[in-house]
C-alpha cells in the first residue's frame, strides 16, 4: 500500500513527532511568533516524548502554558490541512495560541457555582512511566464564552 508519510503541513519532510512539533519549517515559524524559539531549541533535545512533556512541565506557568497553546494550535492546523482546508497562516496559528493560552488562564479564575452537585470520583495515579491527561471544558451561552483546559500528570502526582 502506498501511503505518503510527507508533512501535511510543509509538504517537504517526512511526518513523525519531531518534525511535526518541532522540526517543521511552518511550526519553527509558530513557536518564533510567540516568542518561544529558546524552549523549541530545547525541546530539541529531548530524547522521548515523555521527556519532552516532562520538560515542558517543569518550565514556569507562563511559558508552559504558551508552549502546549502553540502545540495544541499547530497540531490543530495540521489536522486542518489533513482534512484538505487551506493552511492559514503561521501569525495566526500564532494568534491562536494566544487565544488558547488566554482560555486556559481564565479556567482558573472562574468561580465555581454555588448549586454545583459534588460529584464523588476518585482520581488514581497513572501506572510507572506513563503520564495521563485530564481535560474538561465549558461553555457559557448567554456570554458566548467559554474555556478548556487539562493537566498532566505522572505516577508522582499527588491525588486527591
Ligand atoms: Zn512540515
């Protein structure tokens, strides 16, 4: 069977992990945009992607937060133009990023409403060397807003 492993998104390279996140000509122009070239430089260096989301966990809230925006955003726009839309631009897959980093900064701030029904569920720590994610969103209708967000965690994580 013949299966074109190209880049969707350069069209250039093969696709694999690196090159889709890191590697690409079109991403290495989205990580620039928002100012975060020194933490691709150093994600570079990772040897897995385990190290790499462990590296990426341990940067400061701001920069963390900035670089899984500008993952989620060029893994986003890879998966447009794998579904045949029109590649937009690296500025505004830049521009989405800063959207999903702001979303993600608001998740915190909101409120939680009083009539809320406390549901009981038990959180249990991800087996030795996998990490998992969890992720939540909402939408508030009458404000045409909403959020999303997630977390990651490995077997170190504290439960609750
Ligand atoms: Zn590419």
């Amino acid at each position: 069977m013949q299966i074109d492993t190209r880049c969707p998104v350069c069209g250039r390279l093969d696709e694999d992990g690196g090159h889709c996140f890191l590697k690409c000509k079109y991403v290495k122009h989205c990580w620039a945009a928002l100012g975060l070239e020194h933490v691709r430089s150093c994600l570079l260096e990772a040897n897995s992607a385990n190290q790499m989301v462990k590296m990426i966990l341990d940067l400061d809230t701001e920069t963390k937060l900035g670089s899984i925006a500008c993952l989620w955003a060029c893994w986003e726009t890879r998966n447009k133009v794998n579904a045949g839309e029109q590649r937009r631009s690296a500025e505004d897959t830049a521009r989405r990023a800063t959207l999903l980093k702001v979303d993600a900064s608001l998740i915190e701030k909101v409120p939680k409403q009083g009539n809320e029904v406390k549901r009981r569920q038990h959180w249990k720590r991800p087996p030795a060397e996998q990490l998992k994610i969890n992720c939540d969103g909402a939408f508030i209708e009458s404000e045409k807003t909403g959020g999303w967000g997630f977390i990651i965690r490995d077997l170190r994580a504290m439960g609750f």
